[in-house]
C-alpha cells in the first residue's frame, strides 16, 4: 500500500494538531509562542513544510510496512510471508 500526503495534506495536519495543543494541551503563553511560530514556519510553499512533508511520508511509509505482511512466492505454489524469508 502507498500513501503519499502531499504538502496541502500535511499543512492541513499540521494546523489541526497544533491548534489543539494550543487550546487543550496546558501549555504556558510562552510555550503557545513557541508552537504559533513553528506553525508560521511551516506555510505552504516554504522549505520547511516540504522538508516536513518528506519526514512525514516517510514516517508513514515506514509504519505502513512494519505492519504489512507481504507474500512473494516461492517454489512452486508456496507462499510466505516476506518477513519468513529475509531470517
């Protein structure tokens, strides 16, 4: 399975979780100034929001394939998962 957010998917994300970190996770003024200009860093077309894309994507990738098991097969009709093979 692929999943790829692209830079509009992940703004989206990024706005949603850090507005409720500012409104209910009990941080102090100085800790919502903190997460408010992180946020304004990451605009859509900025470098960091791609960079945050890409470790995003890759996050993803990564979790969606620790927990999928693929089957190849092998020998005829036998299949196994991959992770049986790499061992």
């Amino acid at each position: 399975m692929n999943v790829i957010l692209n830079t509009d998917e992940v703004q989206a994300v990024l706005v949603r979780v850090s507005a409720q970190l500012i409104d209910h996770g009990g941080l102090s003024e100085a800790g919502q100034e903190a997460v408010r200009a992180w946020r304004e860093a990451h605009t859509i077309g900025s470098d960091e929001l791609d960079r945050l894309a890409l470790a995003c994507n890759e996050a993803l990738g990564n979790t969606i394939d620790e927990r999928t098991t693929r089957m190849v097969r092998l020998r005829g009709m036998v299949y196994m998962s991959e992770k049986e093979t790499r061992s």
